[in-house]
C-alpha cells in the first residue's frame, strides 16, 4: 500500500478492531506475523464476559461492560458489511462452583464487585444447588452452586477476525500477513517500520501485537510489561443443540452455534510453549464432566494450548508515546469482550479524539508505582 | 453396492442389524463392509448441511463412514469390527448425547 | 496403567512388523501398537487370517505378507491392537486408547510406523455415496472379498489403479473403465528414469502384465482425462469428464478415486519433527537421518510414513530404524549396526531406483488438486474450494489461518482429508510456492478420545480445580 496514513502492527482481535474503526476516515496497513505466529485471537474461549472483570478497578469493570453494550451493535454492523456473522448473543453468564470454598470465595468477590460498581450498578445473583438445577437441570450432582450475571455473552472469535480482515479489504486498507517487524524509527517526522520483507513509512502507528507488543513498544518508548499465559481448550464432535441444557452460557464449557461444544481452560506460566499436555488435558475434561456428566461420552476431536497476553495486573494497557508522539499501543487480555469498544472508542481516541474515560487509568505509569504494603 | 466373491464365503457367520435389518457377516469383517454388502449407499447424514455420506477410505482417515453402534453415536464403521447381535443405526445428522436417539 | 517398554513401535504394518522382529532379535523389550484389529498395515489386511480363497487373486506380494505376518505373531513380541495413540510426548510416553480406556507407555525410543494415506481426489461429487477411493475398494476386497455387483469406474492416476483392476479382472470381476488422469507430460518427464526403473524387472514386468490384462478383457481406458465430476443427487449416477477437449460421460453407480498416496504425518508434525516439502510426490515428508531418526529426540520413522516407496522398502526402513534404535540405546556398536544393516540398504537403493519413475509418470495433473469454487474440500466442516480462495485473498497465507477463518480442518479428521488441497489453494490463489505454506499443526488428541476416557486419567474423589475462575 501507498503511503498510509497509520501503520498498525498486528493483525490479532485488539490490532484489526481498531484498524478497522481507523478505517473509515484513514488509509490503514496492517502488518502481521507469519501462519505460525502466537495468536491468542485463534485459540480464545469467545466470551464476552463481565462477570469477573475489574475486581479491585472499577474502571475496568466499567469498560468491559461498556464494550459488552456495544457489541450487538457493532456484531450487526460486521454483518451487513460483510455477511459474515460473528453469532454474537448476550446471553447472561453462569460460573458453576464445586466446593464450599469455591461457593465462599465467589460469593464473596461478586458483592465486592457490587460494592465497587457503587452508582454503575452491578446486578449478580448466587445461585443455591436447587437454583442451578432448575436453571440447568443438567448439571452434575457435585454441582453446589453458581454466579450468574445477565451481562455476559458470546461471539466467535474466528468469524469476528473473519468479518473484520473481510471488511478492512472492502474499506481499501490493507492485511498484510508474512510480516514480522523487526524495527521501528522515526526519520523526518514519518515512522519507518522494517520487516523481514521490507520498510514501510506512515505518521501515525499503533502496536497491537499481542505477546510481540512488549518488544516492539520498547523501540518507541513505551512500556508494555505483558507476559504469556497458557490455556489449553478442548472441542468435542459437532453435538445436537441442547447439551448443556440451557441457553445462558458457562464459563467451562459451551455449545457453540454448530453444535460443537468448546471446553476450557487452564491458567499456566510455561512461557512461550503453546503445546498441549495430556494432565491438563485430562483436568479439563475431568472438571467439564462433573459440571456436566452428559459430556461423558461426547468425542474430543481437537484441542489446543494459546497464550494469552498478560499484564502484571491482568487489565489492560493503552498509551501513546512520550518521546515519540504519533506512536500508540494497545494491549489487553479479553481482545473479544473488548472488541466492539476497541473498535469505536479507541481507534476514535487513536484518530485524534478524547481518551474514552474508563481506560484514563490503564496506562503503563501504573506499573511505576511500588505497591503499597 | 458390493457383493462377496463366492469364493471368500467362509468363516463363522455372525448377524448385527443395521437399522433394524439383519445383515450376516463373517468374523473380522468391519461394520462399514456390513453397510456396502446390505447395500446402503449413505451410512449417515452430516451434521453441516444433512447431505448423505458413505465410507470413503475404510482406514480411519475420514471418519465418512461414521454411525450409531449399539447406542454410542459417531463411531467409525470401518474401524471396528462386527460382533454378533451388534445394533448399528445409522448416524442422522449430529450426534444428540444422552438424548433418545443415544441411550 | 502404565507400562514400561525399550522400544514402542506405532503401527504393525510392513515396516512396523519388521522392525518389531529385528528389535526383538537385538534383545530391545519392544511393544507393537495399532489402530486395527489385525496386524498387516494398510497392504497385508487381513493377511494373519490365512484366507487361502482371495490368494489367487491378490497375488504373490499378499503371500509374502502372511508369512511375514505370521512370523511377527510368533515372534514373541508385545502386540497392542485395537489401539490408538493418541499423545506422544517429548518425555516419550505414549497416550493411548484401548476399547475407550486410556492408557499409557513409556519408552526409551519409539519408532513411528504409521504409513501413508490415500491422497485426497477433490472431485466434484467426490462427497456423494458411491465415490470412494481405489484404496478402500482394495481393502473391502482383502478383508471382505468384496468386490463391486456392478461394474465400476476406476478414476485417476497411479499404480494402484491398475493393480485393483487387474485384482478384480483375475476375480473374474466386470470393469467398467478407467479413466486416466496423469497428462501426457508425465510420460516425457518420467522417460530419462526408465532406465534405472529396469533394475526392478519384476515391478516393471508385473505393470505390463496389468495392462495387458485390461486389453484382453477389453476394459475401456480414457487417457489424460481432466475435470472430473462424479454426478448425482443422493448417490453417484455417473462419473463425467473432459479428454480431447470433449466431455465424456459414463453410467455407473460406484466411481473409485485414486491420486497416490502421501505419507501420513500427523504424528511428526504434532511432535514438532522437521519436515521437507517433496515436490515429486507433491507431500510433505519427515526429516530423517540414515537410520530413520527423526529431529526429535528418541522418535524415528519407518516405512511410508517418511516417504512412500512401498510393502517392500518399508520392512527394510523398519530393520534399519530397528537397529538404529538398538545402537542408540547401548544394544548393540555402531559397526555390528552398519553391518546388520547393509544388506537391507542394498536392497532399498535397488528399490527406490524404480521410484522415480513411477513418481513422475503418476504425479497428479494440477487439476486433480485445484478444484473449482463450488466443490466441498474440507468433507468434515463442508468448506468449498471457493471459500478457500476467498479467504486466501483476504490473508490466509498457511493452513491455521485458512481454518481460523472458515472451520476447515477442524472435524473429526483434523484436516487429514483437507489439507493437501486446502495448502494447493492457498500455494495458487496466493502465488506462493507450496513449500512455503505452513500445514496444519495437529494436535493432541491425534484422534477423537471422549471426555469420560480423558477425565478417567484424574482422581475420582477430589474435583479438579476450578482454573478459569478469574479468567476471560
Ligand atoms: C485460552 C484462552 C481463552 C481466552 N478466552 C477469552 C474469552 O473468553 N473472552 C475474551 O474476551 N478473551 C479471551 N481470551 C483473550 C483473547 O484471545 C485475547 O485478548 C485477544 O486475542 C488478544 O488479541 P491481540 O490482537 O492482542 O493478540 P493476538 O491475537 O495474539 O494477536 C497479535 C498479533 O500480532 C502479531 N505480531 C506479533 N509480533 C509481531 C511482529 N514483530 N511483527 C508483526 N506482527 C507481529 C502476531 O502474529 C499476532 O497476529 C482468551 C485467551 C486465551 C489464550
Ligand atoms: S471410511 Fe474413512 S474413516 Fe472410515
């Protein structure tokens, strides 16, 4: 592409959501990794999930669900322009609990976050073991009790990135996979990024590269601190609608739109090793079937370990650079709860307009900070 | 779609049924050799699009030849061999778990 | 239940055989695993059963794979059947599924036996009841003595496709036709190997003596044949195709595809081994040493999975692999290893001299593997060929993107049946050459396993932990 006006680094969930928000008002090229990259948006659960987010910042609970609010909108803008249909659908949230200390722990974190949430307003409920069951009579017998909340939901992530590379072709930007960018400089006022495959000039530039943002944000003067974390997921056959027995969605274990039932997931420290092992494997299953002893029998046909991208504090992080204005970068864990706000409000910040207010505190200067004792 | 050579005819003899009809094979022959000897072309529907699909390879690489043995859905015919009074059903669509169709 | 093995070796055909008796005969505890019932690989089905009727017609090659059979099951070696692995690790413990239970074994070495596959013929209509591959036919025939109640066609390019008809011709079996699919190139660019293919008299002789018989029995034979369609609704009708820019058309109910085969490398590539793209055989293959090691640790590979040369090469690639094996773990010297292995070595570059012909004359016509937009490639999740090339266009330059996009690959054949043309499109839609499209990467489980099977592996009595709490 002739010179584009940005540069987005990146062509995950978080780089091609604002690309494409950036899209309607700017040329936009958009470089990424080869087919082999790590790329959390292939290997993520689909969730778009506000039960749990924010516990201690408010801010964050604000903006995941102030993204879950637009995301019916932005899921139906995907599909006019594209045909491709995201099976976006805010179905309400279950977290199902096996033990009195999980049942303890969970009742207690949700009315924190209600206390947190003070005028935002935070509707949960605690369900009993008679509660969960005749919300979903098919749960297992170990099953003690639930969170629910009727904020959460689901998209897919693999139509999302679909629909959005599909419509960043239709807008005239450009999806550049095969690039893996080695440099960045500012020569003239113009920022010059160099891949394996050559250099490629602009004025504007955002790094979104997931686990790579790290790295490259340095060379502009910004500090990402994200690490990896691994989570491993199992699909099963393509099943009959039903199985879980219920419409609202779990964070274990759902049916997706085909019928497939998606199963996660682990949180491990195993660097950049995204392989599935057979213990973690099998945990899995092991918890999925004393939720849901139905799956027993249901045929495990793929499963697969991602990395997920993770600050110190597990929100995310925004900024633009200090020494080197012009440059930004974005980065955060849940790239599909975030997507529709990343799409309008942070490419419209990134564009030049206000700083959407819940994301004035995710910047990398909070890591600055000792903690308090 | 196929018939047995005369001249292979030997062995036990055993029956299975396949969607209710009785079909006799010898020992070692494959659940998937039952579906093309009892002459049913399609051993299931996919769960995708519900079009028809036979055995494509008979070695455990396209799972074509799926179908319901004695109440487990989705099993690969040409990979399990036939027991005497086995049910086999064939695989209509998705696989419904601990629904009627799989008890 | 955990055992403990020297060698594990996966997969009990020719090679697997092979190297379980070589092993055994250099004092390695060795297991033998694999997926079938019976022992024989793919070639010898059924061979262990003696079937004294079908000799006749399958020829000298099935009886030297009873005795070979037999004598592996005398051999006193262990012998898993009925199971499947579904793990390997880099610690070498192999997962495994028996009769739905999980199991495990580890091992010092494991050799990978697991052979080839039919390559792929995406044809329009190749998903309809009544189309399958030359190879399942064969093996309806060896394990059944099924044969075809009305005459069929057999469509495509290679060896195999005559030897099944010949089988059937001795069987007295009617053919239809067949209808050739290699161009008239493949003749040009196989000619300057005939010469070293002359070493292999007997393939060579076997091969007229095949075609021969198709002219004495007057089966009809389509030569460079191109955009095949299998017709019909519910079940094939009728198998179409372009010779001499005019369209053929043939009645039948059952057309019997073949384009070669490839190794099957589903292991290798879950394992992370390096591989080398083979542009002959238009596969990729496993990097292997001269002793069938592969670039991970501990595991090698015999027979076709490391590269398709056929029932006879792979017994000597299962010695070679065995004694490589045996030297590695302190069995035996590097020279008793060189020594035991040169007669097999011998007898492989005689072998492998006819290949290259045989490689050229049937390598598939680019349409064979280039199907138009409308036809289904993935059979699995019903991606067509025309989505693949859209998504191509959009930014799938390797196979996990173009199944993050479209859901190919993604069902119960974990992309076995898809890959080769979903890369083919990709490769041409893309202008890449095909060496340099990633291939999937499969993962465990290498097949299905149910949830009640995985979940057996962890204590009844404590609830696994709850790892996604705060998460997503
Ligand atoms: C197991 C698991 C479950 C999850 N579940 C959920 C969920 O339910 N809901 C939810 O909202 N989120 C979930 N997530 C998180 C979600 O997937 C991520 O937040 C999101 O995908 C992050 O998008 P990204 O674009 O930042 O990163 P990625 O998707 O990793 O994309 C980064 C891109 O940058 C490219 N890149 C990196 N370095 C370079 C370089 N040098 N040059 C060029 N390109 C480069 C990479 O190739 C890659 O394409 C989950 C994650 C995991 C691992
Ligand atoms: S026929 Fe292909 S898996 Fe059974």
């Amino acid at each position: 592409m002739n010179k584009p006006d940005v540069i987005v680094i990146g062509g995950g969930l978080v780089g091609s959501a604002i690309a494409y928000g950036l899209s309607k008002n700017a040329r936009v090229l958009v470089l990424d990794e080869g087919d082999r990259a790590f790329r959390a948006t292939r290997g993520n659960f689909g969730l778009v999930w506000v039960q749990s987010k924010g516990f201690g910042a408010p801010h964050y609970a604000r903006w995941s669900k102030r993204s879950a609010d637009l995301w019916a909108d932005f899921a139906a803008e995907l599909k006019d322009a594209t045909g491709v249909d995201t099976h976006h659908k805010r179905t309400g949230g279950v977290h199902l609990l096996l033990t009195e200390q999980e049942v303890a722990a969970r009742a207690a974190m949700m009315e924190q976050l209600r206390r947190e949430a003070g005028n935002d307003g935070y509707d949960y409920e605690m369900l009993d073991a008679a509660g969960v069951r005749s919300l979903l009579p098919n749960v297992g017998p170990r099953v003690l009790g639930a969170s629910f909340t009727p904020y959460d939901g689901v998209a897919n992530p693999l139509y999302t990135i679909r629909a959005l590379h599909t419509s960043l072709a239709a807008r005239g930007a450009q999806y550049s996979p095969g690039h893996t960018v080695s440099l960045i400089d500012k020569e003239a006022g113009v920022f010059v990024v160099r891949t394996d495959k050559g250099s490629f000039h602009a004025p504007k530039l955002l790094i979104a590269a997931g686990l790579g943002t790290r790295r490259l944000a340095e060379l502009v003067g910004i500090r990402v601190p994200v690490n990896p974390q691994r989570g491993q997921v199992l699909v099963t056959e393509r099943l009959a609608p039903g199985v879980m027995g219920g419409g609202v969605t779990f964070t274990n274990a759902r049916q997706m739109v085909e019928g497939s039932v998606i199963i996660g997931d682990s949180q491990e420290d195993v660097g950049l090793d995204n392989r599935t092992t057979v213990p973690v494997i099998s945990n899995i299953a092991a918890r999925a079937m004393t939720c849901f002893p139905v799956l027993e029998k249901a045929q495990i046909v793929r499963a697969w370990g991602a990395l997920r991208v993770m600050s110190p504090d597990g929100l995310p992080i925004y900024a633009e650079s200090k020494t080197m204005p012009g440059a930004f970068a974005a980065t955060c864990h849940s790239g599909v709860t975030l997507c529709a706000a990343h799409a309008r409000e942070i490419a419209g910040w990134i564009a030049g307009g206000a700083r959407p207010e819940p994301t004035l505190k995710l910047v990398p200067e909070r890591f600055d900070v000792p903690k308090a004792a | 779609m196929f018939r047995r050579l005369p001249s292979a005819d030997a062995g036990a003899r055993l029956r299975l049924t396949i969607d209710g009809v009785a079909v006799e094979l010898r020992a070692g022959e494959t659940v998937a050799a039952a579906l093309f000897l009892a002459g049913s072309k399609a051993g299931r529907t996919t769960p995708v699009s519900g079009t028809p699909r036979g055995p494509y390879c008979m070695m455990g690489v396209c799972f074509d030849c799926l179908v319901q043995i004695d109440g487990e859905g989705n099993r690969q015919a040409c990979m399990i061999e036939a027991r005497e009074g086995m049910v086999v059903t064939r695989q209509m669509g998705a696989r419904a778990l601990g629904g009627k169709a799989e008890s | 239940m955990t055992e403990r093995f020297e060698l594990a070796i996966v997969g009990a055909g020719p090679a697997g055989m092979a190297a379980a008796l070589e092993a055994k005969a250099r004092g390695l505890s060795a297991v033998v695993l694999d997926e079938q019932p019976r022992p024989g690989g793919q070639i010898y089905r059924r061979a262990e059963a003696r079937d004294a009727r079908l000799e006749a017609a399958l020829g000298a090659e099935y009886a030297h794979g009873m005795a070979l059979t037999e004598k592996f099951l005398a051999g006193g070696v262990a012998y898993r059947p009925n199971t499947t692995l579904w793990d390997l690790s880099p610690e070498l413990r192999l997962s495994v599924l028996r009769d739905n239970r999980a199991g495990e074994i580890d091992a010092a070495h494991v050799i990978l036996a697991t052979g080839a596959m039919e390559r792929p013929v995406p044809v329009r209509g190749w998903i309809l009841p009544g189309a399958m591959s030359v190879g399942a036919a064969q093996i309806l025939l060896k394990t059944t003595g099924a044969v075809p109640d009305k005459p069929a066609v057999l469509a495509g390019s290679g060896p195999l496709l005559y030897l099944l008809a010949a089988q059937y011709l001795a069987a007295g079996v009617e053919v239809r036709a067949l209808v050739e699919t290699q161009p008239g190139a493949n003749y040009r660019a196989a000619a300057p190997y005939l010469l070293p293919a002359l070493w292999q008299r007997k393939l060579l002789l076997k091969g007229a003596a095949m075609l021969r018989d198709l002219r004495k029995h007057g089966v009809k034979r389509w030569q460079g044949a191109s955009s095949l369609a299998v017709e019909g609704n519910d079940a094939c009708t009728a198998l179409t195709f372009a010779v001499n820019g005019k369209r053929e058309r043939i009645e039948t109910e059952l057309v019997l595809l073949h384009e070669g085969v490839i190794p099957n490398v589903h292991v290798t590539m879950a394992i992370n081994g390096g591989h080398d793209w083979d542009a002959t055989q238009l596969c990729w293959r496993p990097r292997l040493d001269a002793w069938g090691a592969t670039s991970v640790d501990g595991v090698s590979v015999a027979g076709d999975g490391g590269g398709i040369w056929g029932a006879e090469a792979a017994e000597h690639t299962g010695r070679i692999a065995a004694l490589g094996a045996a030297q590695r773990l302190g069995k035996i010297s590097e020279e008793a290893r060189d020594r035991a292995a040169s007669h097999a070595r011998a007898s492989l570059a005689r072998l492998r001299g006819a290949r290259q012909f045989l490689d050229l004359l049937y390598k598939p016509a680019p349409g064979q593997r280039l199907p138009p937009d409308d036809v289904i490639v993935c059979r699995c999740e019903e991606v067509t060929a025309g989505t693949l090339r859209e998504v191509a266009r959009i930014g799938a330059i390797g196979l996990t993107q173009a199944k993050t996009y479209t859901r190919c690959g993604m069902g119960p054949c974990q992309g076995r049946m898809c890959g080769p043309t979903v890369a083919a499109l990709v490769a041409d839609e893309r202008k890449m050459p095909e060496a340099s499209v990633p291939p999937y990467r499969p993962r465990a489980p290498y097949k299905p396993v149910t949830i009640g099977a995985l979940a057996a592996a962890v204590d009844a009595d404590t609830p696994p932990p709850d790892a996604s709490a705060g998460a997503h």
